[in-house]
C-alpha cells in the first residue's frame, strides 16, 4: 500500500509540473514574446482560466504527502522551510502580478505587475528545479530524521552542502529551460500571427539548451550517486523511461518549426513527465535520500498506518475524479485560441 501512494504522490507532482508548468513558462517569455499591451492580454488570457486550478494540484500533491508520508512531510518542511518559504512568497506575488494588473488601468503600474509575474514566474523554476536536485543529490539527514541546510554555502558538494550548489543549480537551469519551451508551446498553441510565432521562435531557441541541459544532468547525476541505476539494472521496462524522453525530444525539434503547436505541446508534456517519473523510478523505495544512506527516509519508515492508507485510497480516488473531471471541463470550455479583448483578463 506505501508503494502505491508512493505514485500516486509522484504522478500528482508530475500532473502540477506539466499543467502549472507551462503557466510559469509563459510567465518566463511574457516580457519578451508580448511586445504590445494587447499581446500581453492575451497571454493572460491563455493561461488566466486556468493557472489558479492548475496550482491546486500543488497543494493536493503536499495534502497527499502529508497523508501518507508524515514523516516525510514533517522532515522535509522543517528542513526546507526557507526555500518553501521563499516559494510561498513567489506564488502570493506571481498570482498579485496577474490579478492586479487586470484591475489597474494605469500603464505604469500595468509595467510594473508585468514585470512582477514574469520574475516570480522565472524564480518560482528555479527553486522548484533546485528543489528536485535536492531531493536527487540527497540531504543532510541525521539519525533524527530531520536537517537543516542553509540556501548555500560554498556551492561544492561537501560536508556542508547547502541548498544551492553547482548541481542543484545545474537541475534549476534545467528545470528554467524546460518549462520555458514548455510555456512557449502552450503560448504558440492558444495564440497566432506574430505572438505565436515569437513563441515558436522561443521554443526553438530552448530546444538545443534543453538537450544538451538534459545530457550533461544525467551525467552528473550518475556522478553525484551511482546507485541512480540500481533499479533500472533490476527492472528492465524502466528503459522506457529514455526512450520516451528522446522521442519526444526528437518529436518537439520536428513538430514546432512545423507548425504542429499542439503535437510539440504533447512531446513537451511526456518529457517533463517522464524526467520526473524517471527520477521517482530510480529512487524508489526512497522518499528523501540522506547523503549517509544509512538515514535515508523509505515509504517503508516515514508512511502511516496500512489501515488509514487503505481508507485514505477510497477518498482520494472519489475526490481525483471530482478534480479531473472539472479540469477536463475547464480545458474543454476554454479550448482554441484566444484574442485580445475577451474574458477579465
């Protein structure tokens, strides 16, 4: 049963990464592929209907974890609390940049929001892909089950690592190229004439950064903990894992300067999913890895009881269909490209 919510813990980040992932990406590119006021209502407008329920998906994935992993859940956001912290604030200002700048008519203040959401947008990647390198590297744990880490210390990894050191920053660099081609094929997919292909443009410019990004971070994480393919030399059908990744790799360099926005979409989404199911795969049965691997924190050591995961399950698989089905309702209603001039935003 820990197994189990174990993935369902995973695929619910994977689900926020990809659906909130490509709203941070627009937020990215906003400044510079929306040269006009117009321009900049419609990326907006695009995500506008749907990046408030596209963050709902982080605060279920942290209810879940929460659930199932207590102890996971207590170590992590006493040991994190900055970065979360800092988190936090990007998410209250991103959201106050959005929502702000609809009610202001003011060009200045209009600027000055625009400049707001697009900077938390591009922090708000950074620390989340600093955190993933987190949780790959490993942390300081103790024989307590908690840590501390300041946000960095001297960028090396020794025996005071912090919270940014030259891995997690090459992981954040990933995490800020992949969700800005994602966004831009989300912005090239709900828009058109010179916007959409400024997005196009964008995502073209990103894809060599992305692959080349995404070979040298599986080098060093092979590096930093050799024991990453111990399960993909246990279970052969983890191979599936790089061989989606490279498909759609290939796929996004083919379709986007094609004009295939939606097929380009689609190979993003999988390659963002699969990374993270990828990095998941490989470290099962760990939750957080310790840097001494004899404190490591397992589903087996940090999971509650089986009776109230196995009561949990009834409850959480009634309410995954309450919030996917309003999510296929809200992409339905709001599907097709978008003008300038409609809707609040």
């Amino acid at each position: 049963m820990a197994g189990l919510w174990f993935w369902i813990v995973a695929v619910m980040v994977a689900a926020y990464v990809v659906l909130d992932g490509f709203d941070l990406g627009a937020g990215v590119i906003y400044l510079f592929a929306a040269k006009t006021n117009d321009e900049r209502r419609q990326v907006l407008r695009a995500i506008g209907p749907v990046w408030d329920g596209n963050e709902v998906w982080l605060l279920a994935a942290g209810g879940t974890l929460y659930f199932a992993f207590p102890r996971l859940y207590a170590s992590s956001f006493s040991g994190f609390y900055l970065p979360l912290t800092i988190v936090l604030w990007l998410l209250i200002l991103r959201g106050i940049g959005i929502e702000f700048r609809a009610h202001i008519e003011n060009r200045m203040w209009q600027d000055f929001f625009d400049v707001v959401f697009s900077g938390s947008s591009l922090l708000l990647a950074v620390f989340f892909g600093a955190a993933l390198g987190n949780v790959v590297r490993g942390v300081p744990l103790d024989s307590t089950g908690y840590f501390f880490e300041p946000l960095w210390t001297n960028f090396k990894l020794s025996s005071r690592i912090g919270i940014l050191d030259w891995y997690t920053v090459l992981i954040a660099v990933l995490a800020l190229v992949t969700l800005t081609a994602h966004g831009s094929y989300y912005v090239a997919l709900k828009t058109d004439a010179d916007l959409g292909r400024r997005a196009r443009g964008f995502a073209l410019l990103c894809w060599p950064l992305q692959f080349f990004l995404t070979v040298i971070s599986l080098v060093a994480t092979y590096f930093i903990r050799p024991d990453i393919m111990t399960n993909y030399a246990k279970h052969p059908i983890g191979i599936l894992v790089p061989i989606v990744v490279v498909v759609s790799l290939a796929v996004m360099l083919w379709a986007n300067p094609n004009g295939k926005e939606k097929l380009a979409f689609v190979a993003s989404s999988l390659y963002v999913t699969f990374m993270l199911v990828g990095a998941a795969f490989a470290l099962y049965p760990v939750v957080l890895p310790a840097r001494d691997h004899q404190y490591d924190l397992t589903i087996y050591n940090t999971a509650a009881g089986s009776h109230g995961l196995s009561v949990g399950l009834v409850w959480w698989t009634f309410a995954a269909v309450l919030a996917v089905s309003y999510f296929a309702f809200v992409y339905r209603k709001f599907r097709g490209k978008v003008q300038a001039g409609e809707g609040h935003y």
